[in-house]
C-alpha cells in the first residue's frame, strides 16, 4: 500500500535502537526462510520416504518447516481471495457461477480430497519433495482460502454507494479503485478473517504432513509428522515436546505477526470517528518507531508510481456504453442456460460412475453410515452448547474475566486438536470407552471452542441497562435465561454452532479411526468409510463419500442452520 | 444558446417494479439547463427525483429516455465536465487530507508534483491549510465537507454538483460553510463556471441561488422555477427575501398550487381517480403531528409564518414540509401565503386526552385517505377480520418501487395502529380488525 504519506516524515534520520532491531529482525527472517525453504527441493523418490527424528533437539527444525508451509498457504490464500473475490463482486455473470461454486466448495470436507490432492501433485513434480509439499500446502490453502474469500466478496458488495459515486464520477482506473477503495475497505474483515482461519489451518496441517494415499505412507518433515511417528512409536515424552513446541509456535506467530498486522490494519477502520479501543501490539511500535518502513517506501515510490500508472492506463475507466437491454438480456439467458448444462452433465457424469462401478446398494450403505456421523454432529453441538453457553454467558458477563479469557479461547480454537487424539485414543484403549461414542468426543476437541466463543460475545452484546432492569425487576433464575440471556445470545449461538458443525464433519475424517502404536480403533460412520477408501485408493468409493459428506453438510445447512438463523435476525435482533 | 453549460432534454426515468409488475416513474419530461455564471438550485420534497436528476446529469446512471448535453457533447458514461460534493463527504478513512484532494488529479494522470501544487492550492482555497497530512476521522464534520469541496475544486469542474452539501452538518457548521462558499462565489475566483445544488432547505436555495428549480413528486416532474432577483450576497433581512421564502413555503406544502399563476399543475389530475394505494403517505408519526399542533395551538397568534415555525421546532425542513402536508390534508391545519392556521378540528386533536385524541384521528383519516377505509372494508370482508399483510403488500408494489412499498405499509401501519383501526402481527404477518372499533366504524 503506498498510503504511507510525503506529510508524514519520520522525525529524524538517525538510526536508533528500533532500526537495529527492525534490520535485525528483517535479516534473521530471511535467513531462517532461506534455511528451511531450501529442505522443501531436497530430491524424493517413493522409495525413500523422508525420515522423521524424534529427538525433540529436531523440532524447532521441523516446526520452522511447517510454519513456512502454513504461511506460504498463507500468501496463496490472499492471492486468490483477491482475483476470485474481486470478479465475484464486480462481475454480474461471474457472480451467479461464483458464488454458488463457493458455497459448493466450502462444504466439501478438505480431508476428503486430501488423497486426490496429493496424488496428482505427486504426478506433477516427479523426484522432488516439492509435491508433497504443495499438496499439504494445498490442503491448507483450500482450509483458509473460502472463508476469506466470502468475507472479501462480501466487503466490496459493502462499499459504500457515495464512494462508489465518488469514484465513477472522479473517474478512477480500475487499478486505483482496487488498491485505493476496493482492498483498503475490505482489509479489516480479511484481516480477521485470515487469522481465524489461519488457526484452522493448523489442524489441516498436521492431518496432511503424514498422510497414507493408495497403500503408501508419505511423509513431510514437520510437527504433524512428528506426531505421527510419536504415536507410531508410542514415545509420549515425543509427543508432550511437539504438543509445547506447537503452542510456542502458535504465541509466537501471534505475537510477532498476527497482532502487528491487526494494529496496522486499524487504519482502514471505515467509522469516521476515532475509536473507543485501537488494538495496539508491540512489534508494530517498535517497527513504527524506526525509520526503516518510512526509508523503504520512500525508495520504493517511484517504482510503485510508474506501475500505479501503467496498471492505471490498462484498467482506465471506460466512458459507460452499454449494450442495449434486450441484447443484454439474450445474453444472459444464454449465458444461464450453459451454465445449468454444465452443473446437469457433471452431476449425470458423477452419478454414472457412481453407480457403474460401486452400485446404488453401497450408495444406500454410504448414506446410512452419514446419518452415523449425522448422529454425532448433532449429539456434540448440543451437548457443547448445554456445557459451554452458561459459562461463556458467565464470562461474557464479567468484562474483567472477558478480556483476561480472550487469549485463551483464541488460543485453544487455534491449537490442532488431532494433536490431542493420541492421549485421547490411548485413554480410550485403557478405559475400554467404545470409540463409536469416543469419536464425538474428539470431533468435539477442535470444534466445541466455537460455541464457546460465541457464546461470550453474545453474551457481551447484550446492553448493561437490559441487565440492570432484570436485576431491579427480581428477574432470576430460569426466568432471566428466558426472557433476556436466551433471546440476547440466540444469533450467536447459532453462528457458532454452524461453524462448529462445519468443523465436525470435517474432523469426522480423522476422528472415527485413530490408532496408538499397533492398536487402532474404527468406528462406524462416514468418516471412517472415506478414510478406508483413501488409504486403499479406492477412487469411485472417495468419490461416493466425499459427495454424500458434501451433500449432508450442504442438506443441513439448507433444512436446519439457514432457517434458524434466519429466524434469529428477524426475532432477536434490533 | 452559447452560455449553456448542460442541458437535459425531455428526461424519463423508470425503474422496473419488481416480479415484472409494470414500471416505477422517478422523473418524468424533465427538460432544464445550467448556464454559465449561475448557481442553479433544485428544490424539492424526498421523493421528488432531485437526487436521481442531479446524477443523471452527472452520467452516474443513465436516463430511460431523452438526453444530456453536455459541452455540446451527448453524456455517456461520467461526466468529465462536473465534479461533484456529496452528501456524506465520500472521503476515502485511509488517506490524508492530501491524498483524498489529490485523487481527482490521479486519476487525470497529471503527475506527481503539478499534482500535488494544484491539490495544496484547493485546501488552501477552503481554509484547511495545516490539515493537509490529517486523516479524516481527526476531522469534524464540516471540516470533512471542506475536503469534499476541496477534493472537486481541484478538478477545476465547468459546473459543481452539490448534493445536499450541507444536511449532514450541525445547524451552526452549516450557515458557516454556507456563507463561505456564498462569499468565495461573489468574490468571483471561484474554481467552477457555475454551481447545481440540490436541496430540500428553502431558505438555502433563497440564499445561494439565482435561481430555483421547484420539483414535484409522484413521479417526479418539474413544476416551475423561481428566479432570486436580489443583489448577491443575498440578504436575509431584505423583506423581498422573506417574500420569496414564503411563496416558496406555500408552493411546497400544496401540491395543487402553481408557482407563477399561469403554470399549469398537471400532477394533480393524474392522482384523483386512482386506487387508495396509489395516493403516497408521507412519512411521519401521529405524536409529531400532534406535537406539531399543540405547539401551533400554544402560539397566541391565529396564524404562524411557516419560515419561522421550521426554526422553533428545530427540526428539518423536510421532515416539517412533510408534518404540514399531513396535518393539510386531515384538515387539521391550512396554510396560506406561508402562513398556518389550526382548523377547528386541528384545534380539538391539539387539547385533546389520549383517547380523545385517537377517536379524533381515526375520524380524519377515514375521511380524508380513502386508503384506511379500503384496509378496513377488505378485513371486515373476512370471517376472522384478518387478512395476510402480503395482500396489501402488492397493491402497494404495483405503484411504488419495493424499499418504498414496505415505508408506505409501514407507515399506514403505525398511523392506522394509533388510531385503534387495525392490529398488525409481524410475525405472523397479518392485519387484524381492531375488536373494540369493528362495529363502530362509519362505512363511506
């Protein structure tokens, strides 16, 4: 962004104490970069699986090649969320195509097309370690890139009409219209967005850096591996090093990026009036106190000016003449009627190969085994919502508990509950607890943070007056629930209890069949089903799964949360 | 002509109405023009297509027939000849003060250092010396506004659009930026060959213009012009002033009055003959207008200069045009020459009790919109006295567009639930008879 302006000159040019941490800090970066990245071209072939160390000496190694991977992901995710959101919001055709394959999209489950993923990256770079490493980046990519997708797409249908005006009227190029209206009002909402799903993303990680794929186990070096080879070797001290190295990691990355990005982006903060509470960070105060960034934008100006122009003189703004109306909308029927011949030819062509090669009884089989897991996403959501709403309603309550919590939560929904599951499986093992009840406790480890979240901001939003009232009226107890904290938190509850079912489906796949050395549980549900298929590639059974865990999330969505959250705006909000 | 700067020639704009029910009429054969050295004003009620004009004019949308001429030029597209202040300043939060003046120039692709002369120049020109480098959240309001003038002076338009510049403003910040850029006009640098403002405030109009365009509503048409034939700065003072205020006062409260005594009123035929749901309801809550009424009624005097009546109340003059029509046509009030008078009725509701006071309501407005006695017959016609809101939701769709279907319900709603006519359930979403006025409604 070249907002940094000529009128705000740093104060002076020498160079003190945060220009010397500053270039360390640059410099340090680029060597550890350097370092790890230059494993990801070390040479592979299928015989020679890379090897995992346990000694714990090795993991700050492996968590550096596994950050990197998360933030490559990271860079990829922004990309697309720029180009796909942009032609979703300003181009009328693209947006009827767009955002319903989006939607598609969202509510496949990552892990079940992981196999598919990493086989064809596998074909792509022959010899090289760099197809593993992309699919497991891919899978991480597909684990972010959605959701910062709709937040962007829905921040630029947002832009305010008067600017909208402001810029057809002051006849802006499209380039200066993206990076100087488009990106700078939507920055805040992805900002956000990107690190909630950067906290997802870490679960998609470990499940993808060891993964088996047609009856071979492929391994990268990183933590989930890691954690792998510790179960495998049923080493516990291993696995306590990489569950405290993955929460350094998780703080660190918070400190030293998350909260300095947020900071920043506080500047495109669109109220016009200065705000209650700036999120501060100390990294960011540090880099502004140097000269560095003020030095760097000042050698990079003229650069960035002439690509400002050139990128400006291609995307000008077209003096508006459009085809006449009935023109238009001939097109557009066309347009309609290719688009539904695709979606009817891919849906005939995947229901063909269903059918011909595992028939329409292992159809029925698979959509029993959905209503299994069904089963389970429904038992954790209410008995997460029955466990977690009085306490976050308790926490929301207290402001004090509020902000001393809020790191905590954060940190737990971001922290890879499959990095949990050994303990879990082997407590199961001891215990005897069936794992067709054990699975819904560990589906319910990565996902339950959701409701829980919600549940306290909910909570906060309900007015200080409403609840004076209540306490003046003698309203208690089940009363009170009713007839102010129920109706107050209701929206909440509901945006978290579809996040956490979206998170459950998904974590079925590496929930319903978890082992500890030799031993390993199996439940019965879809997520084992897809599981199975994929360790023994079994192509038109990943396909059948796949579709029938999609077409569930997809049905749910519609039949119950759509309905009820829209019965929460209309009800219960002002 | 060879002073004229834009011209519109026979404008139509239509909006279609939605599920393909026909078409929505904003602005109908509307024909002007903007000449060189005039600050032009539009005045009109909400509703009345002056902001749909403006941007037509400006190549923001396109007209659905006639056209814009522009420098000789057909507009297509943005206008390169205008720039324009909006209402709620438009100011991008993420650059400076600088940086939102320069971007006009920018995109002009004048570079970088011309740029930024010209851009320090137009801050110069409104008084923001000092601010360049601020951000416009550490801005008040009519400092914001300043960037915005700023932001088109430096464009050097031929004509500047203001788009109710002024609305967004504190009373005070208001009359301040007002007469700044009055003085900035008569001093005779100003960076434009002429101005456009669109406005619902009269007295504005009187004071900034030479003119002054008055628009008329459902659909939106032109009903005549005034011209402000006074020596610039006009003086509030100056009892010509005080006259064309009041003209103006008159001529906005009363749909069927002319502006100049020859004018023809077309709009008000079209109106007469058509179905209860066709007639719009202006906007406002029972309580003001009996708010209204009770503070006419406290005046010792038998009649109230409108002008005046806008300041005491101290609320906007649209809102107040909009008080006046209703309180006009449920003969609670009559206005003549700028003047409002109580009727005997207007009188009553103003003294009247709680319960009292809704009998009387109920009375006007049975009487005088026939839209409640339709609403009423309809749901007398039904055993349970209930009737599903999206009936009365399409009648109305077929003569507004929807966001305006949904006010006009909404606001026979909350006029006819004050006047203990019907019941609405908004979620259920059905009308249902009042029990206690079922049998004793007068059937007209």
């Amino acid at each position: 962004m070249r907002s940094a302006s000529a009128a705000r000159a740093p104060r002076s040019f020498a160079f003190g104490l945060p220009d010397v941490a500053v270039t360390l800090g640059v410099l340090t970066l680029l060597a550890i970069v350097a370092k790890v990245g230059a494993g990801a071209f070390a040479p592979f072939t299928a015989k020679i699986t890379p090897h995992v160390d346990l000694d714990p000496r090795n993991l700050p190694y492996y968590a550096a090649r596994s950050t990197l991977r998360m933030f490559v992901a990271l860079v990829w995710s922004t990309l697309f969320t720029l180009v796909y959101g942009y032609f979703a919001a300003r181009s009328k055709r693209g947006e009827r195509i767009l955002i319903p394959l989006l939607d598609i999209l969202q509510s496949v489950p990552v892990l079940g097309y992981l196999s598919v993923i990493i086989t064809a990256f596998i074909a792509l770079f022959r010899g090289s370690l760099l197809g593993l490493e992309f699919a497991a980046i891919f899978a991480i990519f597909t684990s972010q890139a959605w959701n910062m997708t709709f937040s962007f797409y829905q921040s630029l249908k947002s832009v305010p009409h008067e600017l909208q005006e402001a810029a057809a009227l002051y006849r802006l190029s499209g380039w200066q219209r993206f990076v100087q209206l488009d990106v700078p009002f939507a920055t805040i909402g992805l900002v956000w967005n990107a690190m909630v799903s950067y906290g997802g993303g870490w679960f998609f990680l470990a499940a993808s850096e060891a993964i088996t794929v047609l009856n071979h186990n492929y391994t990268l070096p990183g933590v989930g591996s890691y954690v792998a080879a510790a179960v495998a070797a049923q080493d516990m001290r291993a696995l306590g090093w990489a569950i405290f190295t993955i929460a350094v990691v998780i703080v660190l990355v918070d400190q030293l990026f998350w909260r300095p990005v947020v900071a920043w982006a506080d500047r495109f903060r669109f109220e016009q009036s200065a705000a209650a509470e700036a999120p501060r960070s100390w990294v960011f105060d540090v880099i502004r106190a140097s000269n560095v960034p003020a030095l760097a934008s000042r050698a990079w100006a003229p650069a960035a000016d002439s690509v400002g122009r050139l990128l400006s003189a291609v995307t000008e703004a077209r003096l508006a003449s459009r085809a006449p109306i009935a023109e238009r909308k001939r097109g557009d029927r066309l347009f309609n009627a290719a688009a539904i011949g695709v979606v009817v030819v891919l849906s005939a062509a995947a229901l063909h190969f269903i059918f011909t090669t595992v028939g329409f009884g292992e159809a029925i089989k698979v959509f029993g085994l959905g209503l299994a897991t069904l089963a389970r996403v429904a038992v954790l959501v209410a008995f997460a919502t029955i466990v977690w709403t009085p306490i976050g309603v308790a926490i929301g309550f207290n402001p004090r508990l509020a902000r001393a919590l809020q790191p905590v939560v954060q940190f737990l929904s971001s922290f890879p509950a499959n990095f949990i599951f050994p303990f879990a499986t082997l407590a199961f093992i001891r215990l005897g607890l069936p794992i067709n009840f054990g699975a819904i406790l560990l589906m319910a480890l990565g996902s339950q943070w959701y409701i829980l979240f919600n549940a306290i901001a909910g909570a906060q939003s309900i007015p200080t007056d409403l609840r004076e009232m209540c306490d003046d009226c003698d309203l208690r107890g089940w009363r009170r629930w009713r007839r102010l904290i129920g109706p107050g938190i209701f929206a909440s509850l509901v945006t978290g209890a579809i996040t956490a079912s979206g998170g459950a489906w998904n974590a079925s796949i590496v929930s319903e069949v978890v082992s500890w050395g030799n031993t390993t549980l199996t439940a019965t549900g879809l997520g084992t089903y897809i599981t199975e298929a994929t360790t023994g590639g079994d192509w038109p059974r990943i396909v059948l799964g796949v579709s029938m865990m999609s077409v569930f999330v997809v049905v749910v969505n519609r039949i119950v949360w759509r309905p009820l959250y829209g019965y929460a705006q209309k009800r219960f909000t002002q | 002509m060879n002073d004229e700067l834009i011209r519109c020639d026979r404008l139509y704009k239509r909006f279609p109405l939605p599920g393909g029910k026909g078409e929505f009429t904003a602005l109908s054969d509307v024909s002007l023009s903007v000449r060189s050295g005039e600050v032009l004003a539009l005045l009109g009620r909400s509703g009345s297509g002056k902001s749909t004009l403006l941007r037509i004019m400006a190549g923001l949308i396109p007209p659905s027939s006639g056209e814009v001429i522009s420098g000789g030029e057909p507009v297509a597209g943005p206008n390169p000849d205008v720039a324009m202040v909006f209402q709620t300043f438009a100011l991008l939060p993420w650059l400076t003060v600088l940086e939102n003046v320069e971007l006009g120039l920018e995109a002009r692709g004048i570079r970088r250092t011309n740029r930024v002369r010209r851009a320090l120049n137009a801050v110069d020109l409104v008084g923001l010396d000092g601010f360049e480098g601020a951000y416009p959240r550490e801005l008040s309001g009519g400092m914001k506004q300043r960037v915005g003038c700023a932001r088109a002076f430096a464009i050097e338009p031929k004509v500047l659009f203001m788009d109710e510049p002024f609305s967004a403003l504190d009373v005070l910040t208001a009359e301040n930026l007002r007469s700044e850029i009055d003085q900035l006009w008569n001093d005779g640098n100003f960076p434009s060959k002429s101005i456009l403002l669109v406005t619902h405030n009269i007295e504005e109009a009187v004071f900034l213009a030479d003119r002054v365009i008055v628009l008329g509503s459902n659909p939106g048409h032109l009903r005549g012009e005034v011209k402000v034939e006074l020596s610039r700065p006009h003086n509030r003072s100056d009892a010509r002033f005080a006259e064309i205020v009041d003209r103006l006062y008159t001529v906005m409260t009363n749909p069927g009055v002319a502006i100049v005594a020859s004018d023809a009123v077309p709009a008000e035929l079209a109106t007469t003959h058509k179905s209860p749901f066709a007639q719009p309801l202006p906007h406002v809550r029972p309580g003001g207008i009996s708010g209204m009424l009770q503070l006419l009624a406290e005046h010792d005097a038998q009649t109230e200069d409108v002008a005046h009546l806008s300041d005491r109340l101290s609320i906007t003059a649209d809102d107040l045009l909009a008080l006046l029509e209703t309180a006009v046509f449920l003969e609670f009030a009559e206005i003549t020459d700028g003047d409002v008078a109580l009727t005997q009725v207007g009188r009553a509701f103003a003294a009247s009790t709680i319960q009292s006071g809704k009998e009387i309501f109920r009375k006007q407005l049975l009487k005088c919109v026939q839209l409640f006695g339709s609403i009423v017959r309809t749901l007398e016609g039904k055993k349970d006295g209930t009737m599903r809101v999206d009936f009365f939701l399409d009648l109305w769709d077929e003569y507004f567009p929807a966001a305006e279907a949904q006010r006009q319900f909404e606001t026979a709603v909350d006029w006819g639930r004050f006047a203990e006519l019907f019941e609405y359930d908004s979620l259920e979403g059905v009308l249902t008879l009042h029990e206690s006025t079922a049998a004793a409604v007068p059937l007209g």
